[in-house]
C-alpha cells in the first residue's frame, strides 16, 4: 500500500516537498513514515498505545484526539491522509467526519482517503480491526461531494488479489467461522515477497487508469480552492 499511496501522491506533489501534512489516525505511524517524504507531518490518533508505538518509532510530531473533532486549527494543512479509519465504528458520521478534514484543509488542499471496499466481503478481519462498515466508490465519491469537496481521482485497489480473498471470504462463511480473530492473521513466510510483489505491481496501473474493483477504495477529494470558510 505504501507503493500505491506514493504513486498516487506523485500524480500531483513532488518528494522533498514542504507540504503541512495531517495523518488522521496514524496508529503506529507506519505511513508518516513515509508520508514525512513529502514535507511536514503531525499525526493524530485516539489511542494511547498506538502513540506510544509511534514515539518507539522516534515519532514525536503526533497529538491525541478524535479524527470526528480534532484538535487542530482551521486551514491548517496542504494535505490530509486518513487511510482505513473512517470505516470504523469509532465514526459515528462519516460525511462529518470527511467534513472535519475539511476545515483543517487549507483552500486548494487535498484529502488522501483509502477505505475497505464492499461491504458484502465483510468479515472476521473487519470485526477484529473495529471495522464498521466497507464502500463501494460510488458511495465514497457521493460522500466526498456532501462533505464540499471535488472528486479528482479514484480507483480500487488491492485488484490482483481479490479473487483469492473473495474466495477466501466465501469459504469462511460456508464454514460458519466464527469470533473475531483477524483471517489475514497467517504467518505467510516465503510467500510474503511474492504478494509483496503482486500488490506492488499494481501501483502504476491504480495511479494512471484506476481500477474498476478490489478490496480498497482509495480517492482523492480537494478542498474547492476558493473556500475559505472556517
């Protein structure tokens, strides 16, 4: 995911850029990582222990706060990145929540969404990370345009395997699995450079065409350069 995430940022923001930016919900700061390519980032999330994980990882620009009312002045940022959070049950309006990054966006900034896709493929993975819900594009774009932004980009992602979770998925069910133990828990050994490999290669064609259907929906929304309300 990190591949696809930097494709798609290089459509429009150069590396070594000084871009102000927001990861809202940055967990253990896995993407400032490399989001920090790019300019300046503050994460935030509501977790404690995920901010804790962060400063293990030397990452000290990080505040603690709800992604629905952040703790951050208005027209603050270039860019806000949420990647997996707004589906959670911890957002009770994802309209107000987009609507939150929003205000924090200066006029022309940008908003890197990326969200599960396609609520028939919920399952016991969803349930252990607090999943509340997955979309399909239709709804993520509906739901960018309610909150004022302009739809610029999307495309699904995650497309080379997902006739192999969706079958994964399928036999789950036939099997009446149960509890909450994430499926994508298996230690894949050998493997894991070769899927590696396989989501890797779809960066290029996620950034340039798009996708028409996979597990993830990633877009991005921008602030109407004119709006400079508060």
């Amino acid at each position: 995911m990190e591949a696809i995430t930097r494709r798609v940022l290089d459509r429009t923001y150069r590396r070594g850029g000084d871009l102000v930016i927001l990861d809202a919900g940055c967990g253990s700061g896995g993407a400032m990582r490399y989001l920090a390519g790019y300019g300046r980032v503050v994460g935030l999330d509501m977790s404690m222990h995920a901010l804790t994980l962060c400063q293990g990882r030397g990452i000290q620009t990080i505040a603690r706060g709800s992604i629905s009312e952040m703790p951050v002045v208005d027209a603050c940022a270039d860019l806000v990145t949420s990647f997996d959070v707004v589906s959670d049950f911890g957002v009770s309006d994802d309209v107000a929540t987009l609507r939150e990054f929003a205000r924090v966006l200066r006029p022309g900034g940008r908003l890197l969404l990326r969200l599960p896709a396609f609520n028939w493929l919920y399952g016991k993975h969803d349930r252990a990370v607090n999943t509340r819900r997955r979309y399909t594009a239709t709804e993520v774009r509906a739901r960018l345009r309610e909150a004022g932004f302009q739809v610029e980009w999307w495309s699904y992602a995650n497309t080379f395997l997902f006739p192999l979770a969706v079958l994964a998925r399928l036999r789950a069910r036939l099997l009446r699995a149960e509890g909450r133990d994430s499926d994508i828990s298996v230690e894949y050994g050998a493997a894991n450079g070769a899927l590696r490999w396989i989501l890797s290669a779809e960066a290029p064609l996620v950034a340039r065409v798009g996708l028409p259907v996979g597990l993830t929906v990633v877009a991005v929304g921008r602030k109407p350069p004119g709006d400079d309300r508060q």
